[in-house]
C-alpha cells in the first residue's frame, strides 16, 4: 500500500487531494496500464500552476500503482525492488569518497554476498560515484554530492532485488555502513 506521507505531498504539491488523484485516474483507464502511460495521464491532468510537473506525474504515477496495487513501495516499474538510503557526512564530497572507499575497499562480499567485479569510481563537477555489482545479480551505487557548511550528502541505492523482503533485509546494512562514515 501506498505511504500516506507520499498522498499528502502529492496532495500539497499539486492542490488536488489523493482521493481526486485516484478518481481521475480510474475515469482515465489507468488501473489496465503500465507505468509510462499513468505517468502521462497524471501529467495530462496535472494543474497548470505545479512547478516540476513531470517529477510529480511520476510520484502520482508510483503512488496511484501502490495504491491499486499494480506494485508494490520499493518496487521498479520493471518488477524488481530497490532501496535507497542517505546520510550526512563531515568533508566536502572528496574527503566523504575517500572515507567511503576506505570502509569498502578491498572488501569482496557485502552482506554475504560476493562481489562480483571490480568496484568502479566515476565523478562529475558536483557528484563523485562508487558502484559494485554483487553475485546475487543486484548492484550498489554510492553517489556523494557537497551540501553547504562543509559537509556532504552520501546516498546508497541498490538496485536489482528480487523482494520486498530483500529491501528490508539491506535496509540496515547499508545504514551501518553509512554510520561508520
């Protein structure tokens, strides 16, 4: 089921209460359709006044999908789960990556998981990226961005899961490792 703090952003951000949200949405045919086409209808009805209204057509498009039950919360659009989680770090985002990369370097398993390749390392002017790709198919991304007071935002996501259950399972994993940081 949809998370209630998900309908009442929605709500907030668009001035159409969720109940309204799901009543046009039904009227439209949505409950046959894949994920592409509710987005488009949520944006075809989206009141002219929402600033970003493509990044809120989705958010309605996953709620109203929770909500009928066409997926389920941490489910992709392709049927496979994922997870992220973030945390707030001392340094700027080169100091944050080299701590990251200290807590994982060298390491070949991840919640008993092997990995399953080399970790890679990218970076843009305003991100830097750490991702792995483990033996159960799944893969973790690290992307670290600055955030003002000389501090950095570190967000974990892992892709790929076969399960809700799974997500739970990686959920504190992922935040230990972040508090070492």
């Amino acid at each position: 089921m949809v998370k209630p703090t998900s309908t009442a952003a929605i709500a907030s951000a668009t001035g159409r209460p969720w109940e309204e949200w799901v009543a046009l949405l039904d009227e439209a045919g949505a409950r046959g359709a894949k994920h592409t086409a509710i987005a488009r209808l949520a944006l075809e009805r989206m009141p002219p006044r929402v600033e970003q209204d493509e990044w809120w057509a989705q958010g309605v498009a996953v709620a109203y999908e929770q909500h009928t039950g066409l997926r389920v919360p941490g489910q992709t659009c392709d049927g496979d789960f994922q997870l992220s989680t973030s945390r707030t770090a001392s340094g700027d985002k080169d100091e944050v990556l080299a701590r990251w990369l200290g807590l994982v370097d060298g390491r070949e398993e991840f919640g008993g998981v092997p990995v399953d390749g080399e970790p890679s390392t990218s970076q843009t002017e305003k991100w830097r990226y750490w991702r792995v790709p483990l033996a159960d198919g799944s893969r973790v991304a690290a992307n670290i961005s600055d955030k003002p007071k000389g501090r950095a935002s570190v967000g974990i996501v892992h892709t790929k899961l076969d399960s809700a259950e799974a997500v739970e399972r990686w959920r504190p994993i992922w935040k230990e490792l972040l508090g070492r940081l």
